[in-house]
C-alpha cells in the first residue's frame, strides 16, 4: 500500500505513504471482494429473496389492506434480516486477521489500524445497509401495488431511517465481539445469538414489570415496525388477564418511544466502536 515516486533529483526515489482516505477505501475495496467471494453477499440476497416471497405471498392472499397494514408485514421481519447480515458481514470482520494469519501481511506495512479498523466497518456496515435498501426498495413497491390506499407512504421511509440506524449499531456490536474472541466460529455464533436471542429474551422479562429495557439494542429496534402503526403505540401498556381461582395476572407490553429508539441505536454504536477500537489497538498477532 506504498508508492514509489520521484521527488527530488534523478535517480532519487522515495516513498509516499497512501495517505488516510486512500488506506480506507484500500481496506474497503478488498472487504468487499473478500464478502463477494465467500459469497455471503449473495447468500444474504438469497435469504432477502425468500423473505419477500413468504410474505408477499401470504399477504396477497388476504383481502387488500392499508399500505401501513401491508408494509408493516415487511417491516416486522426486517430487525431478524439485519441481525444475520450483521453477523456475516462483521461478526469475524476484525479476528478473521488474526486467526487466518493475514495481520501477518498488513500489520506490519505502513498501515494506520485506524484506517484498518474504519474501512472494515464502513464495508461491513454497507453490506449490511445495501441489503436493506434493496428489501425496502422492494417492499415499499410491492405494498404500494398491492394496498388499497397509499395513506402514511412516508411512515415507511422512517422505519427505513431507523433499520439503517439498527444495521449500524448491530454492526458495530459485531465489531466489538470480533474483537476480542480468538476465532470466527465462536464470533460469529455470539454475535448472532447475542442480537437474537439472548437481549430479547432479557426484553421479555421486563414483560413481567412497569418499566421498560430503555438501555436494550433490541428493544429499540422494535421502533422499526412499531413506527407503521397508527397512532404509534404508547410506550408501556398493562395487560391484565383474569386467572380463575388466582386472581389477575398482569403483564406489560413495551414500545420505544421514537427519539429513545434513536439516541439507543446511536449510543450502541458510539460505544461499541470505542471499545471495539481500543480491544484492536492493544490487541497483538499472538492473541
């Protein structure tokens, strides 16, 4: 990643550092020809695909609906698509150059980790938003087809806003976790079970109290499809079910208000990449 040039007289050749933004989109270009051939591009479109024909085929076969009552079909799904395309995309970003060895061939060139470490997430979190775009794309025209009125088109575009917001907190998350295991497998399995079982499953027991996992990823991701409902649910709901012989049982259904499913999802990604920056710069080819 140097370049040779003459900057002073004949016969005297120097070398010119390829300075930040060119290392950057170095570090870019090659992340993306490494997820192209591994194909999980392709195999992320290819789970994107089967998605919407699942469901565009089981909406089709319901009477035609509002496009919120439709879109919200796409939408439900879309934090699940984000989570698999952030664990394959930058769940073994950062250890894969560890445990391949290939740190070996970039560390010690004159290459900042800083620039290592930007470019592997502005590649892993454009492969992420890409398959985003692409399924609302689709999505938003397939409902406008299909719906019978077109009223709160722009709620859609919102909740593309903020599964674009979750596609880069998800992904800085996967960041961090790829920078302190010492292999792929386990880094990718973690990542994915972290975003898809294990937060959640702490969200539902905040089912059982008055207040709500503000602090939660996913908790705030809910926002994505709560945002097509009309009006936006009320933050925390009390469910009160008769149990004969034992009284009421009460439970509570939590929704992330709008601007605290933002400041959520841009939090995690702050601090996700913070520590995630400071594991890989301590962290040494031995690990």
């Amino acid at each position: 990643m140097t370049e040779a040039v003459n900057v002073g007289g004949p016969g005297e050749i120097h070398t010119k550092l390829p300075s930040d933004l060119q290392q950057v989109r170095t570090v870019i270009k090659y992340d993306i020809l490494k997820h192209l051939r591994s194909r999980r591009l392709l195999g992320m479109l290819v789970i994107e695909a089967l998605l919407i024909v699942l469901i565009a085929w089981l909406v089709m076969g319901e009477p035609a609906q509002p496009f919120v009552t439709t879109m919200s079909a796409f939408t439900g799904l879309a934090p699940t698509l984000i989570i698999i395309g952030a664990t394959l995309f930058a769940g073994d970003a950062i250890v894969s150059e560890f445990q391949g060895r290939t740190g070996y061939l970039l560390f010690p060139n004159p290459v900042k980790r800083s620039s290592l470490f930007v470019g592997k997430f502005i590649s892993s979190a454009a492969a992420t938003a890409l398959v985003v775009l692409i399924y609302y794309a689709i999505a938003i025209g397939l409902s406008a087809g299909i719906s019978s009125n077109l009223e709160h088109f722009d709620l859609a575009f919102a909740s593309l806003g903020l599964a674009i917001l979750y596609a880069l907190a998800a992904t800085a998350v996967g960041l961090l976790i790829s920078s302190f295991m010492k292999g792929s497998t386990g880094s990718l399995i973690l990542t994915f079970f972290l975003l898809f079982l294990i937060l959640p499953t702490v969200d539902g027991l905040f089912a059982l109290v008055s207040y709500p996992p503000t602090p939660s990823l996913t908790y705030a991701s809910g926002a994505i499809g709560s945002v097509m409902t009309i009006p936006y649910p009320t933050e925390t709901v009390e469910l009160i079910t008769p149990i004969e012989g034992m009284g009421d049982f009460v439970m509570y259904m939590h929704t992330a208000p709008l601007i605290t499913a933002t400041v959520v999802m841009v939090a995690w990604t702050a601090v996700c990449m913070v520590l995630a920056y400071f594991l890989f710069r301590r962290r040494e080819m031995s690990a």
